[in-house]
C-alpha cells in the first residue's frame, strides 16, 4: 500500500459552509419576490413515525425554510398511518395551491411503498426529485427537479471547481436515492460532468481495483468506514455520501454519525475530501430549498 505523506496535502470540501452560501442566495432571491408582492415559496414536509435520523433531518428542513424566509409545514403522523390514508394526504397536498412543494421523509414504516408514495406526488411538487418523471427528464436532458443529494454533490463539484472533463468517477452503490442518479449526472455532457463513469455495487467483483483507478470516488453505500485507504488512488476526489448513527460510549448521545469513508485513513491520500458530517448533508437541505424555489417560480413546470 502507498506510504501516506507526513504532512496532511488534503483539502476539505466543506458542505456546510457551501450550502450556507447557497441559502444566502435563496434568501436575497425570496426578499425580492417579497418586496415585488410575489408569492413567497412554501415547502410541506410529511413525516410518519418517529425514525431518530428522519427526526432529526425534517427538524432541519423547517430550520432552512425560516433562514430563507420560506414558508413550511410539518405534517407528523404516528406509524400506525395506513397506506391509504398517506396517499390520501398527499393528494391533498398535490391539490394545495398555496404549497409549491412537498416531500415524505423516508423511510416510511414497512407497510406502506415507497414507489407508491413516491408516484402519487405531482412531478412539479416532487422536490426531492424522486418521481419517475423527474428522473426520465433528467436522464433525457430535459429540465427537471433534480434528486437534491446527487444535485449536491454536482454542485460540491462546481463550487470547488474540481475538474470533471474526462475523469474517471466510480460511484459505489446504486441506490434510487443517490448512486444511480449521480453516476447519471456526473456522465452527462455538462459542467460539472463529461466523467467516464464506473457504478459498482454489491456484486461488483474486485471493487477494490476498480476504486483505485478513480479520479472522482463517491461513496453511498450506507456501510460505515467502508473504503479505505487501499482503496483509493492517491490525489483522488473523495465524496463520502454515507451517514450512519454508530453505537459510541464516549458520546453524550451514545452514538457517532459514521460516513463511509474510513476518515483518518484515507484523508492523507486524497486532493480533497467531504467529511461526515458537514460534506454532502448539509448540501442536500440547500439543493432541496433551490428545488422548492424552482418549483415556486414555474422554471420546470409552468404553474
């Protein structure tokens, strides 16, 4: 294995300074429709059970409306919601006027499908950008509400100005959620994109080999300090998309969120580097409020 430098060469990509720039921008943007009489966005947010990480998630979700100035509404139901009466809700939802776009935290309890709540939102409210219709437009290049996690790693991407022309990016996992739609994006003849991209998952054999020839790593699997330093190529991007709640004593909480990136290890042998938490996370709150706005102003679908 390749020694690692004595002294840290690495950058940090930091998502939660990135994403707060982004909410300054949505914010000046929601002050000026204010100021012009225009509708000011609202976002819903639909929240069933008590998951500790969705808690905790849609707790930051109402945060990031008030720093805008969007409106919101959190709507928590207990998880022995029956499937019908979910759907109910979001057809109501998709028949608000007032409420430019919606989402329903996931997971959902283990009785209720997740495709089927996902395909009963309206494409032009579904801003977490997980309705077969946003994913078809963005596979085709058209216009769409991008899934906001993959939109925020593109953004990371940008905003760094890392270079992805001709880059070999390998994606582990391939999730509806984050792999397959990033491995999309970052393919795509765009800027940030134009990489040669691998996807590998859980059958992918030799996956170490194949990590090793990444420019661009992105690691979304959901396995704590899965990749390490073996597995990296040295000067590689690393983005670690993972957020895991490990058990860990030392903690007043009683656990640690864990990405899926051994930190410590590969840190040294990468350019840059997402930590966890403070990378992605933070970026896909703010890529969720610049879909809310989108969503508001017409820009994919007109109103």
């Amino acid at each position: 294995m390749t020694t690692a430098p004595d002294a840290p060469t690495y950058r940090l990509i930091d998502g939660k300074q990135t994403a707060e720039a982004i909410k300054e921008e949505i914010a000046a943007e929601v002050a000026q429709r204010r100021a012009a009489g225009q509708k000011v966005p609202h976002l819903a947010a639909v929240l069933v059970g008590h998951d500790g990480g969705s808690e905790t998630y849609v707790r930051n979700k109402v945060l990031a409306c008030e720093r805008v100035g969007f409106e919101s509404t959190l709507l928590r139901y207990e998880d022995t919601m029956t499937e019908a009466e979910l759907l109910a809700k979001v057809a109501e939802l998709n028949e608000d006027d007032n409420i430019d776009g919606f989402i329903v935290q996931l997971p959902l309890p283990r009785h209720i499908s997740s495709e089927k709540v996902i395909e009963a939102i309206r494409p032009e409210k579904d801003v977490d950008g997980f309705h077969p219709m946003n994913i078809g437009r963005m596979v085709a290049g058209l216009p769409a509400l991008l899934p906001a996690t993959p939109s925020g790693i593109v953004e990371l991407l940008r905003r760094y100005k890392l270079p992805t022309d001709g880059k070999h990016c390998v994606v582990i996992g391939r999730s509806n959620i984050v792999g397959t739609p990033v491995s999309i994006l970052l393919a795509k003849n765009l800027e940030p994109g134009n990489c040669t991209v691998t996807l590998c998952h859980s059958r992918t054999q030799n996956l170490a080999e194949i990590t090793r020839t990444a420019d661009i790593l992105v690691a979304a699997l959901g396995r704590p300090e899965f990749v390490t330093a073996d597995m990296v190529k040295p000067g590689a991007v690393v983005i670690d998309v993972g957020t895991t709640r490990v058990e860990d004593a030392s903690r007043k909480a009683g656990w640690a969120l864990k990405g899926d990136v051994k930190f410590d290890e590969v840190a040294p042998f990468t350019s840059y580097i997402t930590p966890v938490p403070g990378g992605v996370g933070p970026m896909t709150i703010a890529m969720l409020l610049l879909n809310t706005l989108r969503a508001a102003k017409g820009e994919v679908y007109a109103r």
